[in-house]
C-alpha cells in the first residue's frame, strides 16, 4: 500500500474514521467525497491481512488507484 507523506503531523480528526472488526480505517476527507465504494477485508492464509478494493458507484469509472 503506498504511504501519503502529506498526512505527516496530522491529527488524526482530520480523517473519516470507520471501524472494520478490529480494524480501524483512516480515510482522507477528500477521498471520501468521491464516488467512490471502498471494500476492506480481512485476506491472507490466516486473516490476518488487510485487503483493500475499490469501485466506481453504480459501475461508473474509478477516479483513483491503489498502489500496493
């Protein structure tokens, strides 16, 4: 997963938090006003990885994409 190098010193209320199992997600606010559907999932041969997707909304175009 690549690393934004901007977020250095930011306060973490400055993300859109939301909580998967016992994962927490920090999601920029300006990701999150794309349209956009991110999936986050458990993956690896014991679920104890971290797998992300994402999809444009209602089949539209995906405006980014991950690097890994």
């Amino acid at each position: 997963m690549s690393v934004d190098t901007r977020a250095t010193g930011r306060r973490l209320d400055a993300y859109h938090q939301t909580q998967v199992g016992d994962i927490v997600v920090l999601i920029d606010r300006d990701l999150a006003r794309l349209p956009v559907e991110v999936t986050v999932m458990k993956s690896g041969l014991l679920g104890r990885g971290v797998g992300v997707h994402v999809d444009g909304i209602d089949g539209a175009l995906c405006p980014i994409n991950l690097v890994r």
